[in-house]
C-alpha cells in the first residue's frame, strides 16, 4: 500500500485552476480509493497500481483541455496496514502532545 | 502572502520519521503561522521569508540529528488576500458539488 | 511524450544511496528511453505508459531491498516533436546569450 | 554544502515558460555559484543561505511578471566536502560500470 500525493497543472491557461482539481476530485472519488484534499495537493492511499491509474486518468483529464501539463507525484511506501492516510498524521499528533 | 508545503526526511536513520515530524511541527507552532499537517507534509501559510525560516530551523533541526537531510518544497504564491490554506480546498469543494 | 524527471530514496538503509540509483540507471537503460542523470533525480522522455512503467520498475527495485520508500516523480507533458529532454536545455541557453 | 534543485512555473501565462527560465539562470550565473541547467530545473550547489538567497531572487523575479507561480525546491544536504554537484552522478556510473 502506498500513501501518494500529487498535483496537477495546466499552462498557458487561466491564473486559477481549481476547475482542472475539481475534475480531478471527481475521477478520484469514482476510484473508491482513500483520499484527502489538501491546500497544495491531492493525497490517495491504495497499491502502486490503483493509484497510478487515478493520477493518469486525471493527468489526462487535464491534459485534454491544455495543451502542456505539469504533474508532480510524491509516493510514500512501506510495508504494513492500510490506513496509513490518517495513521501518520496521528503518529506525529500523538508525539507532539506528549513528548516524554 | 504565500501557501508552502514542506517535506523533510532524514538519510541513515530509522524506517520511521515521525519523532522527526513531530520536532518540526513544535518549531511551526511555535512560529505562529497558519500551518496543516498532512500525511505527506506541512502546510504553512506567510509570507516567502516567514515561511522560508520554518522551513529553514526545521531543516537544521532534523540536519543536526542526521548526517544527510532531504527536504522538498514547493511554493504556491498568488497575488490576493491571506487565508488560502482554507480558501483553496473550499474553492474546489463547491464546484464538485455545483458543477453548473 | 513527456519528460520526466524521478529520485527513488530507502529510508532505514544508508546514508548513502548511490547503490540503488546504479541499479535504477540500468533499469532505465534497459528499456531504451532517452535519459539523463543528474545530481538530483533521473531524466526519461518518452510516452506516460513507456516512462511509468520504467519508474514503477526503479520503484519495486528499490523497494525490494528497503521497508519504506519515497518516489517524488515530476512530469512536463507538452504536444510537439519528441527529443525535449535536450530541446528544453537549448531553448534557454539561446536566450541568455542572446537577450535581444 | 547543500545541493539544490529548483523549477519556477508562471501561471496564467504563456505555453512557453523558456523566457521565464532564461532570466533565472542569469540570476544564478551571477551568485557565482556552481549549477547546472537540466529538462526539469536548475541545480545548484552552496550553503542553504547562499542557494536560498538565489532562489528567492529567481522566484521574486518571475512572480514580479505573473500574478501566480508555482516553485518547487528540493534540497539534499549531506555532511563532507564540496563539489557533489559532479561528485554524485560520477559515484553513480562507477557502479554501473562496475558492478563487482
């Protein structure tokens, strides 16, 4: 299971581009997969092939109205249980609080 | 004003980072800053030199405990007012759920 | 066709991870993409489904060898004439010399 | 001595990002300090406050001609002697040419 974050761009389009990351949410919620969006990106948990599909479908997606892309994905993967998408924020959580 | 996520991860070490996590995201409390943990990141919002000094006292934080550090940053800086750390995810929930 | 650049790191092993990306560079020669490798990551052009499948093999490679695994991979997708991976150093280089 | 990695992206701008890039490296060339052009960014090799230094003067420069820019940065900062920038690629073809 890998936890992957990724981020979509278009050029030479509008300034704004939450309509290409809308699109992009709606490919990943048909997925069924974990998901989390964020300020700076969208987060999916799932094998290295689930997940590859739904950043290739929304690459595309996106590539599809523009005509130069720009994509950055960022894969975390290590061995162990899924649920890792809101197991790592509340390992660090339960550090913070409680140092000792 | 600008929303920057960070990533930093020690070489050499243990298969887990997040005590490392956790050290950092005391120095971004600490600075005040509009800030989001993730489970691939920090979130934090400010201007190019606020946010690149955390970015900078976490990296020589974790640097100190290891002897090499990859850090990853990237930067979204848009003209318009502060609050974006929550504006931006807002922006793109309403137009999946009113797509007209 | 894409250019895309990708930097595959074991968490929990060495400091030093030269030993995964050589056996990375042979998988990427294997498979006949144009390549570069330089001080950060490794360059491939080739179509999505030609590069992520060499990414994927680096990935599983190291992965093989480590419990954990960070793959940050950045794609520039842009219509036109294949042979960018050099196109793109040139095009710049014309500018700075000649401003005019 | 941190080797450093970094791409500025305009939005809302043209297909072309080349101009952009070119003003940049000029930046860059100036600092006096080693880098390299590649496909996918700029490297360039210092200590953190001289390579951030010259990434802010790069980033500054294009937001100043574009209401939005997208920066990505990535750092390795490892202890020893200067001149990686090379030192890295070499240590990686050594083993691929000589696997024993």
């Amino acid at each position: 299971m890998i936890v992957c974050e990724f981020s979509i761009v278009p050029l030479g389009k509008d300034v704004s581009v939450s309509s290409y990351v809308a699109e992009c949410l709606k490919i990943v919620r048909k997925s069924g997969l974990s998901h989390e969006l964020t300020a700076m990106g969208t987060i999916v948990e799932g094998t290295w092939d689930e997940v590859m599909q739904v950043v290739r479908d929304c690459h595309m997606a996106v590539r599809q109205r523009s005509p130069r892309v720009l994509t950055t994905v960022r894969v975390d993967d290590r061995e162990g249980p899924q649920g890792r998408l809101s197991a790592k924020v509340r390992s660090v959580e339960t550090k913070v609080s409680d140092p000792a």
